[in-house]
C-alpha cells in the first residue's frame, strides 16, 4: 500500500513472500465486503476504484475508504487484503485461499478489523 493522503487515489503493489520467512513482515485486513463494485459508476466517479500495478482495480466502497484509513502519508505499508491478494476469478485459487486464511492471519504481525 503506497504512501498517500486523502486526496491521493490509492496505489498499490504485489509482492509475493512466503508464510514461513521467519522475516516476513506484513499487517492483513478484515473488513466488510460490503456490495459489489457497481460496473455503472461513472468514469467520472474514480473513487471506488484502486490502482495496482499501474491498472485499474474496482473495489467495494468499503474497501476503499478502509485502504484509504490505513495508509500512511510517508510509509509504505504491506498489507495482505483477500480481496486482492487472491484471485477471485479462479475458484480452485479462491477456495484454496480460503481455507489458508486463519494462517495468514496468524503470521501478520497486526490484524486490522474494520467494521465500516
């Protein structure tokens, strides 16, 4: 999660790490999904979407205003979000990811909860 203040549309990375790197240091997000991204949002309207790698992500709103609370204005942060960080499109990724995710949880060094 790239550095940014309220005004800045969000920017993100991937990185892939392993569980078992001991030096693995990475916070993860448990929030609401909350709706779908809308497909009939206005160009205009940018705001529920995200940028990873340099192309568009449309996310929930309530996703983007909790990426938009964890950034830090000068610090990149590495943060494990299931709705990115798996692939929601492949549903053998998807329900393998799941069943991994109280791991995943257990190796961040912070657990973020965001009830909206």
């Amino acid at each position: 999660l790239a550095p940014g203040t309220d005004l800045d549309q969000v920017h993100c990375s991937l990185r892939t790490i392993s569980l078992d790197d001991p030096t693995a240091n990475f916070e993860a997000l448990s929030y609401m999904w909350g709706d779908k991204p809308s497909r009939f949002i206005p160009c205009s309207a940018h705001f529920f979407s995200i940028c990873i790698e340099g192309r568009r992500l449309d996310v929930t709103v309530n996703l983007y205003h909790a990426l938009h609370h964890l950034r830090d204005p000068v610090v990149q942060k590495f943060v494990w979000i299931d709705a990115i960080c798996i692939n929601q499109a492949d549903f053998e990724e998807r329900a393998q990811q799941v069943k991994l995710m109280g791991y995943i949880y257990s190796k961040a060094s912070q657990v973020i909860v965001d009830i909206g």
